[in-house]
C-alpha cells in the first residue's frame, strides 16, 4: 500500500493543527488523529447541499439566490452548490484557516478544477459566524460544515455557532423560506431543541459518507426560517 505523505500543516486560529496528506490520488485533511476530511469521501457534504436546495425549491421566489457557505474544506459542498444554482447566484465561502484555501488552490487543485474561478463564487478568509452576524436578511441558504458539527472538535470557539445566540443570529441572516443547513458527523438532540427553540421548522435526515456507496453514517439537519425573525 502507498504511504501517505505528509504536504503541509497549518495552526488552526484558538489552537490545533491541520494536517494535509496523501496517498496516490487520495488527499486527507487531519486534526491531530483525526481525519475531518477525505477526497474519496464527500457524499454527505454533497448532500448538505443538493438537499437544502431540495427545500429552498419550495420558498418564496428565489431569483438570483444569495448562499453562505461556512467551511471550504475539499470543495465538495461547493461544487454540489454550483451544479444546483443559476448563473445569478451569489456564492460565498467563509473559510477560517487561509492555508485550506491555499491547498485548494495549490496542492488539491485537481480535486477542486475550476470551482474557485466561477464568477459566482466569492472566498472570505474568516470566521463563518462574522459573515452571518453581518447579514441581516442577505442570504437563501447559509450551509454549515464547520468542525465537526455541533460538537465540535478542532475550536471551541465554533461552539458559538450552533449555540441559542448564533441561530438567533442565523435566523436573521436568513430571508422567509430560507434554509440553515448543518452538517454533522453524529445526531445531537440537544441542538435539535436548539432550532426549535429559535423558531425554526426542523428535519434530521441521515446521510452516508459515500452517498449511495454507503460509508460512515452523518447527519443534517435542513432548518426552514418561517415569518419574521426574532
């Protein structure tokens, strides 16, 4: 079996090391001993994309949609989005650790191809949670994939994110009908009270890491702003 190599580390902001490596075409992303991200591996961050979209079909018009991506990673959720959207959409991606935009510029720019260069598409180099406390009624869909859910791994400052004052905040940023998307690698009822308890409409709906192929079991949750936000 072909070694993995390691390519680059980056210090994450608040503490912790990410890890680029591969192995033959395979890259993976790795926090310490944990691998948050594999290029064979992207069914479930598709599917934070094509089923937010799903639900998004239904909301009020959605003419030249505006979508928030919280996390680059290795793109997948991104290309889900591009192949979903109009050429009027505004996409933009909030990704923390600028070295992950460097490695999908540079070393993982054949799993990325020409999605960075789409003139939908705009990259923040910054906290997701900025992007949405800024963005009263701005956006369709806000997709999260940052971490490793709602219980995280990498920065206890993502909690931030999925506790009661960040969906306040999410429901804000977010137009009627739009969609707060959340990825996770496992369920967390407490955060599903969370969303019901912001005013949002809540579905789980179990995912596979190689979609259709099967894999690890994830989790994401589709939460539907409905009326006036609080």
């Amino acid at each position: 079996m072909i070694p993995w190599s390691l390519l680059d580390s980056a210090l994450i902001p608040g503490g912790g090391e990410l890890r680029l490596l591969r192995r033959g075409a395979e890259f993976s992303i790795r926090l310490d001993g944990n691998e948050l991200m594999n290029s064979r591996l992207g069914g479930s961050e598709e599917a934070l994309a094509t089923l937010a979209f799903a639900r998004l079909a239904g909301a009020p018009s959605k003419a030249s949609p505006r979508i928030l991506i919280g996390g680059l990673g290795m793109g997948f959720t991104l290309r889900a989005v591009l192949a979903a959207l109009p050429p009027d959409a505004a996409i933009e991606v909030a990704e923390l650790v600028p070295a992950v935009i460097d490695w999908a510029r540079g070393a993982m720019a054949e799993v990325f191809g020409d999605s960075l260069a789409d003139p939908r598409v705009r990259i923040i180099t910054g906290d997701v949670g900025a992007a949405i406390r800024a963005g009263r009624l701005r956006y369709d869909a806000i997709l999260l994939d940052v971490d490793n859910g709602p219980d995280g791994l990498s920065r206890t400052a993502n909690d931030a994110l999925y506790d009661a004052a960040g969906l306040r905040a999410a429901q804000q940023a977010l137009r009627d009908g739009g969609v707060l998307a959340v990825w996770s690698s496992g369920p967390d009822p407490a955060f599903t009270r969370r969303l019901r308890q912001a005013g949002f409409a809540v579905e789980e709906l179990p995912v596979r890491a190689m979609g259709k192929r099967g894999g690890a079991r994830h989790l994401i949750w589709l939460a539907v702003r409905r009326g006036a936000a609080a």
